[in-house]
C-alpha cells in the first residue's frame, strides 16, 4: 500500500482503533513492535505489511466508529482560500485536510479520531464551523502533497530543529543534551511570541505543548514529535531548573528559576501536577519588563487615572483591586507601587507568590504550608514601621479586619478581591462581616479590571452582522440613537496577527471614587443598585461603558466584548 505515512499520534491511535475493534490481537500487535524494528518502517506500514490490517478496512471503522461521511478527496481541487484561512504546516503536523469551504462551514477530512480533539482549536482559530468527514490515509496524504507543491516547498517536518549550545560547567546532563536544548529553544520561543504561559501534557496516545497567548491557549504540534519520544527527560530537565526534587513522583510540587533569553533575564514560576498519565507541567512566564510599567501605560481615560493617582498619593485609607485570576490585577498594582516608589517610603508586600522583584520594596513570601499566612505577615508588617502595605489577596475576615484598621492609622493599603466588579466588592466585604463603619471610614477607592484581545489594526473590518443591529446593541446598553449609526469592526486575520483578528490585549477599567456620599451609602447599610445610583451621579463609568467605547474606536470586537464584559 503507498503513500500510508501519518504521524506518529495518528498512527498509535489507528493501532489501538484497530485492537478496540478486534481486528489485530495483542499477539499481534507485539508482532507489530518487533518487525517494525527489524524492517525499519512504522508500526502502522508494518501491519500492512503483514497483511493485518488495509486502508479500506480502517477507514470503514473510522466512519462507523465516529458516523462520519466517506469522502473521495480526488474529486476536490486545491481551494487557495485554505491556505489563508489555516497554515499550511498546521495541515501537514496534523494529517487533517480542509478540502472545502461553504459559507460559514469548513469541511475538513481525517484519517483518525485523534484530530476531534483540535477541532475546538480550529473553530477558534478559523472563526467557522468545522464539519468532519473520513478519508482513507493515502486520500489525505495525496491532497497534502498537492497542497504543498502549490506553496512551492516542502513543509513536513515534525520535529523542532534543535541547535547546540554551550552548557553550564555545573549543568547535570542526565536528561541529555538534546532535552537541554529543547527545554532551552521551547522558553525561548515562548518568551519570543510574549506567551504568558507554557503547558506541558501527557496523555494516553500523545503528549502536547500548549502556549497561552493573550488569555487563549494554543496548541504547538511543532514540539509534539521529540516531547513524545523524551517526555520523562523533559521532565526531569523541568524538575533541575526549578529545584524540584526528580524523584518525587506522587506529589505536586511548586518551584521557580530564572532563564536568560537574549541577555534578558524572565522568572519562570513552576508547578508540577502528577496525573494518570505522567506528571503535568505549567510554566508561567513572569517578564520583569511587565511589572515596570508605568501608570500612564495602561490605559486609563484621564479622568479615572487623576482619581487613582490621587487614591494612591493619600497618606493612608485602602486602595482595592478586584477581577478574575489572570485579569491583570498584580501587573496594575505593580505599577501603582512603582509609581509611589520613593527612597522616604517604607513599602512591604505580602505576596503568594512574588511575581516581580522590585527594588526598594520589602516583598514577603507566603507559605501557608508551614503557617506563614497573610493575616500573620500582616501583624509583623505593623511592627515594621511601613508607611505602604500591600497585601496580595484578603482570603479571611481576620486579614481584612487587621487591613482595614491599618488603613484608619496611618498606612496606605494595597490588596485584591474575586469579585465581579468595584460595588460588588463593597457587598462582599459585608457579607464577610466588616461593619460598615469600618468600610465607610477606611476605602478611599476600588478599581475592577478585565483584560480584552485588542483588535487586530492590521486587517479591521467592519462586522456586517453586528453594525446596524439596532437590537443586540441596545441590549448592552447602547442607547437607540448610539445604536442605529453605531460601526462595530472585527479582525477578519491577516500575517500580523496569526489569522487570529487579534493582537495583543488591553485593560478594561471602572474606578470607584469613595467619597462622603458614597461613605453616607454605605453608613445606611444602602443595598448595591442605591450605591450605583450614587456612584453614577457623581461620574462613575462601568467597565461596560468603557467597553463601549472600545467598541465604536474599532479596539474591541463585538465576540471579545460578549466574552469578557457582556456576564459581568
């Protein structure tokens, strides 16, 4: 049979396909093993060369097994379309073939069930509705071929190209140089694309490399190959440059090191999770240059920005931060300390973990594992004579009571809650038990955040299904007149942007002033749409409203709005 090449991941999950239907026996699959080694071709080519197993069988199963239509991928020319819609190298690390595109539909044909996992991957990354069909593996492999000799080269390679380097002298080689020089090239060119996130997995037939770029996560099939066939060295490479005990199997384990990519150096903060399949590994990447940011870089609107420089440069009283994991709080709060940053100033932080070192700053680690807590940093800090405390997260009454009561004497206090947005944070105080004299006397100002994909500028063009909607718009709080000549953009992917119709992200802000009407609200225990009310009164802008701007400037889709503001 020719032309029956897949990957590796394929190739395995056809194998176990083929023994979940009872057409090659566990004898012969280990027949399989040892003329594979013995003939030099894959395990897959080996069975049928052994005459166990044929393309047309394989592919019936796959269409029954998955109620997937048979497609003869002969009759389809190359649609050049494809090419800018998916990466052609994407098509050839994943044996998938998108044949054909109707409307809002792309027809992709596969080989095996494996590629159903990316199909979540491919909607995000297509912006359509991905529609499956089943074509024998000779069927793919012809239709990639054509597909790459009208690019013009050859784009098959699986493997990273891993280049020497020069190792430390104290190095520990166990794993291997090659590890080394994966685990090397891997940070590197996630640090290079500003990914804020590296994920490494095992599963049962696979192992995956995933980057976070700007909040979404990405699959990177380019590393699958040497992962796969090296996933315990890796590993263990992980394990060394985090300090982490190699042996400790059973256990999850947390650690950091610092890595050095172009003369500039990144904290890596590290977590080891053991799973059913083997130990999982998240890397966050903590550039330094995002915790040196200034005030003025964030994008705040004027206004919002003089009442937090004026929350901030108060002698005492209680700043919040509030918003989901990952939405941007401690990069804010890093720069509001950077900006307050004085040598006359006593500044202590208690952090879980610390996420940027900042000179001049007593930063304090937590470690409730062995009782270190934030409620007894806290009590040491008073000792401290600080003139500013930031405190990472208030998890207890006990810590906010002691917070609070700091900020009544002379300190200025930093902290961050989980909550929706800036009044809700108020609600939540009070149902943790602070009397609202406490509130009133000690919060000068809360401030709610989300982070947004910014529109791609590159290749914005208006979204014809949201511009002109009078009544979606009016739904998130347009106002009809706004509404009818309202012009809402989406990115339609282009070279700068990866084909996401996004690039970069941005902040999204409301900033609540607490002054004497608010603090009398508050004193008369008024619930939290009396307080909005009072709020709005005295100019407050919703994270919404702000959002709505984004949108009508072009910055924000109409998806991204939906996603980060439209539940909140």
């Amino acid at each position: 049979m020719n032309n029956t090449r897949l990957d590796t991941t394929s190739e395995q999950n056809i194998l176990n396909m083929l023994m979940d239907n009872s057409i090659i026996t566990s004898d012969q699959m280990s027949k399989i093993n040892l003329t594979s080694n013995e003939i030099g071709k894959s395990k897959l080519e080996t069975a049928f060369e052994l005459n166990l197993t044929n393309e047309n069988q394989i592919l019936k199963i796959l269409s029954s097994n998955y109620s997937l239509p048979i497609i003869d991928l002969q009759k389809y020319k190359i649609d050049q379309k494809i090419k800018k819609i998916i990466d052609t190298r994407y098509i050839v690390d994943h044996s998938l073939v998108p044949f054909e595109i109707s409307d809002e539909t792309l027809k992709i044909a596969i080989a095996d069930g494996s590629k159903l996992s990316l199909m979540k991957n491919l909607k995000t990354m297509t912006k359509m509705e991905p529609e499956l069909y089943a074509a024998s593996i000779s069927n793919i492999n012809e239709f990639i071929e054509r597909l790459t000799k009208t690019d013009g080269k050859k784009t098959s390679e699986h493997n990273v190209k891993i280049e020497k380097i020069e190792k430390n002298k104290d190095e520990l080689v166990d794993v291997g140089e090659e590890v080394i020089v994966f685990g090397n090239k891997l940070i590197a060119d996630a640090i290079n694309i500003g990914a804020s996130d590296i994920h490494i997995e095992c599963f049962r037939n696979s192992a995956t490399i995933r980057f976070r770029e700007d909040g979404i996560l990405y699959i990177k099939d380019k590393y699958s190959k040497f992962l796969q066939e090296n996933y315990n060295a890796v590993v263990n490479r992980v394990k060394m440059m985090s300090k982490l005990d190699i042996a400790e199997k059973r256990k999850p384990q947390d650690g950091g090191s610092t890595f050095k990519n172009d003369k500039k150096e990144v904290d890596l903060r590290v977590s080891i999770l053991p799973t059913k399949n083997n130990e999982r590994i998240v890397m966050r990447i903590l550039n330094k240059d995002a915790g040196d940011k200034a005030l003025s870089e964030l994008g705040f609107e004027s206004k919002d920005l003089e009442r937090l420089i004026k929350a901030i440069t108060n002698p005492q009283g209680m700043v919040l931060v509030t918003g989901p994991t990952g939405s941007g709080k401690t990069t804010t709060l890093y720069s509001v300390l950077k900006h307050i940053n004085k040598p006359g100033m006593n500044i202590l932080t208690a952090e879980d973990p610390v996420e940027y070192e900042m000179e001049g700053v007593g930063q304090v680690q937590i470690k409730e594992d062995i009782g270190y807590t934030f409620e007894i940093a806290l009590r040491s800090f008073l000792r401290q004579d600080p003139e500013v405390i930031f405190v990472g997260e208030m998890r207890d009454q006990i810590t906010v009571d002691i917070a609070l009561k700091a900020a009544l004497t002379g300190h200025l206090v930093f902290s961050t809650l989980h909550t929706n947005n800036a009044l809700a944070s108020i609600t939540r105080l009070q149902n943790m038990g602070t009397p609202n004299y406490l509130l009133a006397s000690a919060l000068t100002l809360i401030m709610a955040q989300r982070l947004a994909r910014k529109t791609c500028s590159e290749c914005r063009i208006i979204d014809e299904t949201t511009t002109g909607n009078a009544q979606l718009l009016n739904s998130i709080g347009f106002e009809p007149e706004q509404s009818s000549r309202a012009k809402i953009y989406k990115g339609s992917g282009c070279d700068h942007c990866n084909d996401l119709g996004y690039k970069g992200r941005m902040g999204v802000y409301e900033i609540l002033e607490i002054d004497k009407n608010l603090k009398q609200g508050i004193l008369s225990n008024l619930q939290q749409l009396d307080l909005n009310a009072i709020a709005k009164k005295n100019g407050f802008r919703t994270m919404q409203n702000m959002g709505h701007e984004l949108l009508l400037s072009g910055d924000l889709s109409f998806s991204e709005y939906s996603k980060v503001l439209q539940s909140n």
